[in-house]
C-alpha cells in the first residue's frame, strides 16, 4: 500500500520544515542550512514509465536552477502552438514531412537523372524488340556491385565523421586550455612591468601571465587565437581533389589548383600553432615555471596532432574503386535488367500488358540506389563546404569554432574575477550578436586611434 502524499488536498496539517527538506523543498532547505550542496536536484524517483509521461515543471533541479538563473530558455516557440497532449504528434508529424522533402533533395543529381533516362530507354527497347529476351534474373549481381559498396562507402564515411568529430573537439579543447592558462595562471614575473620600464617587479609578487605584457601584446595575443580559429575554418571550407575525373588523367590543372590550395592553407594553421609554442616559452621566460610551461605546450602538441590527423581525413577520400563500381553499376542496372523488368510488365500468359508499371517500378529502384550514392558522396567530406554535398549530416565548423571563440571570450572577461563569483549566462540570440559586432568594432577602432596616438611623435615643447 502506497502512503499517503504529504502535499495532497485530504492532508490539513501543513508538512514540517524538516518534512520539507526530506521531500525537496530547496527553499525549506536553505532555511535549515548554509550548505547548498545539501539541496536536492530529485526527490521521489519516479518509474521509467510515469517519467516518460511527466511533464511537470515543478521539479527541485528546475527551482534550484532558477534560483541560479541559470535555467535553459523555453523551447517552445509561438509557432504551431498546441496542447502538450498534442506536442508529440505535432513533430511527428513535421518530421515526417521534412523526412519526404530531404528525400526528395538527394534525389535531385546526375546519377538519377541519367539512371532513370537509361532505363526507360533500355525497357522500352526490350518491350518492343526484345520480349523474347523476358526471364526472371537473379538480383545477386546487384547486392555486390551497388549495395555492397555503397554500405560499405556509408559505413567508413560515418567512422571518418566521427573520428573527425573526436580530432575537432581535441584542437578546439585544447587551444581553450591554452588561452585559459595564459589568462589565468599566475605567475611570479621577473624585470620591468610592463607598460612602466621605470618599475620592476618585487619579490613574491603574484600576477597573471597576461598581465606581464603591454595592451599592444596583450592585442597581438588576441589575434593570434582570433586568426588561428578563422585559419581553421579556411581550411576546412577548401574544395578537395581526389575527383574520379582527376583520378584517369582529366583536368591535371584544376588537380594541381586544388592541391596547392590546401597546402596554402594548411600552412597558416601550421604557422599559428608554431606561433603558440614560441608564446609559451616567452612566458616561460617572464617567470613561469618550468613543469606548468611543459603542461601548456603538452597542450599544443596535442593540437598539433589533432590538427595532422584531420588534415588526412580532409584530403584523403574513401576507396575510389567502390564509388567507381557503385556509379556505373547504378548507370546500367536498368539496362541489364530489362528482361526482368518485361517479365514483370507481361503476365503469366502474355495476353495483358503492364508496361507503365514495369517503367514506374524500374525507375524507383534507380531513384533508391541513386539516393543511397549520393548519401555516400555526401559523407565523403566529413565537413561541411559552402555549396558542397552533405549539408545535413557533414561537420559544421563554423558554428564549433564560433563556439570555441565566444568561450575564449567568456575566459577573458573572467580571468580578473574571483573564483566565487556566480557563472554568467550566455544570450544567444541575434539581437546579442548584432551587439557584440557593434561592440568589436568599436573597440576595434578605438585600439587603432590608440596605437595611431602612441606612434605618433610628440608635439616640441614651446618655449
């Protein structure tokens, strides 16, 4: 027998404070003590089966949350509002839909148009000089040179995205760790501050490494991670070569352009990462020590390597033999087939004619084995190219590099802050981002009237 809830209307006396703190109240909670890590996040474990259908928003981590003001925004729009009842059937629905139309859109290339154009072409042949030719052929043909390598192009493509993610996620972690330490870390400086050669630094004084530099430095600093996250997506963003087209001979120069493009571009990044490195030892050489400066630069080989590791997946492809087979087989199925294809348009005794089936039927196979090529080309390159294939399911760079950078910049603005401080919340939104660029520009162009102002040579005392 369940008891009785202690906050149901047939209880009239009101529940005790310490009762309260039993059944996660954080707000009776703190009244009781100052450790707020006594609060609990969830009180009462519900079954996996009313959890599943609970949509209560009166929850102890959601209050606790709130209290923090770092509770998530609502996520639901004023756009095709309804009943909760109703939410689930809602985006079924619209999945469904957008299911159809991202269907539809890997079907719209060459390899379908041409494949089904073969097809009618080849039926229609056998249909009318060929019906002698009708039989029942075996598909195993069709399951080794098509299904075959396009599953096995799919698998590695996806193992290739992943392994990609993983590489990204490192270089990205990894100069985060780095600008962190430079802005964080503290550090018993030697010589003159900086900014003030006329004073020196005294004896077991403490300050940030990012402090030991002038604002000139301090902006170079800036640029140098600014500059090294925008290398990353100029990279990325580059066309590949590896083209069958390229593979035979054909189009050498466009090759030749395609190659020298991305070895342009991988050195840049190459040159920042060395920039880095050559950070940390000057550091080193303002007074911070040796073993946190062989942890900072650990860091960077990590970068490095992470960096090496996705220029191979970035310039390498998958078996071109497979892709070969999959798109001529693709090309020509229809027309190796078409004895099938009438045997099927005939009926058993010949008299009735079901042609216009037997052209829809072979045009949908060509449609489902095109679709499935082009989902296997588009995961080729596992990051995503302006105007490139595979918007949907490729590696979107820009937006995790946007990510690592408003994280440098949230490090920034917190590293002179003390460690109780509460965490600060982010605004995603457009109208924040349009602020933030007006913000950065007029820094941008204050910094320039400043370092013109400090350039320029100073006025001859008048007499």
């Amino acid at each position: 027998m369940q008891p009785a809830d202690e906050y149901s209307e047939g209880t009239s006396v009101q529940p005790s404070p310490d009762r309260k703190r039993r059944n996660g109240d954080p707000y009776a909670t703190h009244a009781l003590t100052d450790n707020p890590l006594l609060l609990p996040l969830m009180a009462h474990p519900e079954p996996m089966q009313r959890r599943s259908r609970s949509f209560n928003d009166d929850l102890a981590w959601i209050r606790i949350a709130q209290r923090y003001s770092i509770a998530a925004r609502s996520t639901e729009l004023n756009v095709y509002r309804c009943t909760r009842r109703w939410q689930g059937f809602k985006n079924g629905f619209l999945n469904l839909i957008a299911s159809f139309v991202v269907a539809m859109s890997q079907l719209c290339n060459t390899e379908a148009v041409l494949g089904c154009f073969v097809t009618i072409v080849s039926v229609t042949g056998y249909w009318f000089y060929g019906q002698y030719l009708a039989a029942h052929m075996n598909w195993s043909i069709v399951s080794l040179a098509v299904v075959f390598p396009i599953t096995q192009g799919i698998g590695m493509g996806f193992r290739r995205r992943e392994q990609a993610l993983r590489d990204l996620s490192q270089v990205l972690g990894c100069t985060r760790s780095v600008w962190e330490a430079v802005q964080t870390w503290q550090i018993q400086p030697k010589g003159p501050r900086a900014g003030n050669p006329d004073s020196v630094y005294k004896a077991g004084e403490w300050v940030r490494a990012v402090e030991t530099y002038d604002r000139v430095q301090q902006r170079e600093l800036q640029h140098l991670f600014h500059s090294f996250l925008a290398a990353l997506i100029t990279y990325f963003d580059c066309v590949r070569a590896g083209r069958a087209r390229h593979t035979v001979g054909w189009h050498m120069q466009e090759e030749a352009h395609l190659f020298c493009t991305l070895r342009e571009q991988r050195a840049i990044v190459d040159s920042h990462i060395s920039q880095m490195r050559r950070l940390i030892q000057d550091v080193k050489v303002k007074g911070l020590p040796g073993g946190e400066a062989h942890r900072i630069d650990n860091y960077i080989n990590m970068i490095g390597v992470g960096f090496e590791r996705l220029c191979a997946i970035k310039e390498y492809r998958t078996p071109r033999a497979f892709r070969a087979f999959a798109r001529v087989y693709i090309l020509l199925v229809g027309a190796m087939y078409g004895p099938d294809y009438i045997m099927l348009a005939r009926s058993d005794d010949g008299d009735e004619s079901n042609i216009i089936f037997a052209l829809v039927y072979s045009c949908l196979i060509q449609l489902v084995m095109a679709g499935l090529f082009n989902v296997m080309l588009g995961l080729e390159d596992a990051f995503a190219r302006r105007g490139g294939r595979g918007q949907l399911d490729s590696i979107k760079v820009p937006e995790l590099v946007e990510a690592a950078r408003r994280q440098l910049l949230r490090i920034a603005s917190e590293a002179s802050q003390p460690w109780g401080s509460p965490a600060t919340k982010e605004d995603w939104g457009v109208a924040s981002a349009e602020a933030e660029a007006e913000a950065s520009e007029a820094e941008a162009e204050a910094s320039e009237a400043e370092a013109e102002a400090s350039e320029a040579p100073e006025a001859p005392l008048r007499a």
